[in-house]
C-alpha cells in the first residue's frame, strides 16, 4: 500500500439512504442528492486526511450528477456488485472504507481488505 495514499470511501447509497424511515422512498433520486450533498458538505466525520468518496447509486437514482468531492457512480446493475468491484481494484493499493449495514455486503468488501462501518457514520439519525 502506497505511504500516504488517500483514503477511498464507497457509500452504499440505497443502504444509507433506507436507514432512516424519512419518506426517502417517494424521491429516491432526490434522497441520494441529499446525501451526496450531506457527503460533499461534511466528508466523512471523523476520518482525518485526505478521502475520495464515491456515492454509488442503483436503481430510480441511477443519474444522480457528482459534486464537488463527491465523485457519483451509477451501477450498470447490482450495486452491491459495483461496490465490490471498485473495492477489488483499490484493494492494495490504498485504504478503503465502505459505508453499508448490508451484511452479505459487508463481508464480500472485509474478504477484499476493506474496512466497513454503518449508515450512521455519514448519516445520523
């Protein structure tokens, strides 16, 4: 792993989202540009240091514009699939946080070498 190279933060944009019961379900795509805003405003709390975030989105969000910090991938399919994959071509080279309450989620990244942590980590609630 590179000295010094920046932290990679993938969000699981449906997972955060659905964690809190706001009415996210009848804007989904205005719930992830929420969030991506929440993102690019606050970073992730408590992680010092350069990041790179990637909000991944499926689904009604699919086109959801990236922000300033905040860099938007809208998977061709699963999104649980995307995030695995971007975690694998990271994986090594830098560190990498992926944000999910999805358990299968969750181990198929930690088998990869990620770190994971819960919704509330960039969405309190």
């Amino acid at each position: 792993m590179e000295e010094n190279a920046s932290l990679l933060v993938v969000v699981d944009a449906a997972n955060v989202v659905g964690s809190v019961p706001d009415g996210w379900w009848r804007d989904r795509r205005g719930a992830a540009e929420r969030l991506r805003d929440r993102l690019a405003a606050d970073g992730v709390p408590g992680r010092a240091g350069p990041a790179e975030i990637v909000l991944v989105v499926e689904g009604a969000a699919r086109g959801v514009e990236s922000a300033p910090g905040v860099r938007v991938e809208s998977a061709p399919g699963s999104g649980d699939d995307h995030i695995v994959e971007l975690v694998a071509r990271a994986a090594g080279d830098r560190p990498v946080l992926v944000v999910t309450a999805d358990r299968e989620l969750r181990r198929r990244v930690t088998e990869l070498g990620a770190e994971v942590a819960g919704p509330r980590t960039v969405r309190p609630g």
